[in-house]
C-alpha cells in the first residue's frame, strides 16, 4: 500500500509524494530465448524505481499528458511523463514548463539569433506553433521530462 509522506505543487497542481520509488528492482526477465529461472539480483545490489527513474527520486514527479502535441516525441495523449524538477533544461530536451501559470510539456530550444540565443518551446507536431519566451510575461521551465510510461493494452 502506498502511504502519503508530504504535500508540494507544482505550478497549480498539488504533488503527493508516495513510496512507489522504494520498490526494490528484484531480477532481470529476458525477452529474448526464454530461460529457465529469472536472474535474481543480490538485495545488496539492488536498485529502487527511484533510483532507475531518476538521480533526483525525491523531486522527480509523475505527470499525464494531454493532448497531441508532442507525438512526433513519442509522447502521446494519457501517456506518462516523468519530471526531474532538478535538471536544468538543455537544448533538445523535452521540459515541463509553466507560461503563465498555465503547464505544457514541449521541446526546449535555443533558437541562435545574430549575437544571442532565444528560448522558445517547440511542439513536435507540425499543426502546433512554437512558444516564445518573449510573448508571455512568465515562462518558467519546472523540469525536465527524463522518460514516459505509456501503457499496453491488453488484448480481449
């Protein structure tokens, strides 16, 4: 059973942090030739989900995504995204950013101009317009987007 531990936010959505990142990783299943028992990884070797997901487990939130934007990323609409709020954000990576106060998972860009480099957010999907950080009073990047989980469905 998952136990609430404390309360933070995120841009306007409230962040219940859970024990889900302390489950132990406990063996390796194969995919390819089948083999006759599961690699059992030693308990002083093992990992956490926490620490496989992220460097930063404690401040690394999971978020829904919405919407099609962003499918050309491979993120598509329900999927899962995984958000290290520690990272700073680096061109080319898919960041959760808060124009606004409004939340949106885009591609962080630095676009070169003459002597400088401008921030937009580029959505991975061609019927989508970049962002530009100079055409909202705030932008703030929130995280980095650092891996997705998107569900398979079981057949009937």
């Amino acid at each position: 059973m998952q136990t609430q531990k404390e309360r933070r936010a995120i841009g306007n959505a409230e962040i219940l942090d859970f024990d889900i990142a302390s489950m132990p990783i406990i063996c390796s299943v194969p995919c390819g030739t089948p083999e006759e028992s599961f690699n059992d990884i030693p308990p002083e070797e093992r990992e956490t989900v926490g620490d496989y997901i992220s460097q930063h487990p404690k401040m690394t939130y999971v978020f829904r995504v919405k919407g099609d934007s962003m499918i050309g990323a491979g993120l598509e609409n329900g999927d899962l995204v995984f958000v290290d709020s520690q990272l700073d954000a680096q061109d080319g990576d898919i960041v959760l950013a808060d124009i606004d106060g409004e939340m949106t998972v885009k591609t962080y860009r630095l676009k070169v101009k003459l002597w400088s480099q401008e921030p937009i957010l580029v959505p991975e999907n061609p019927r989508y317009e970049p962002i530009r950080f100079a055409d909202y009073a705030t932008v703030e990047i929130k995280g980095v987007v650092i891996g997705r989980y998107h569900g398979i469905t079981r057949r009937k």
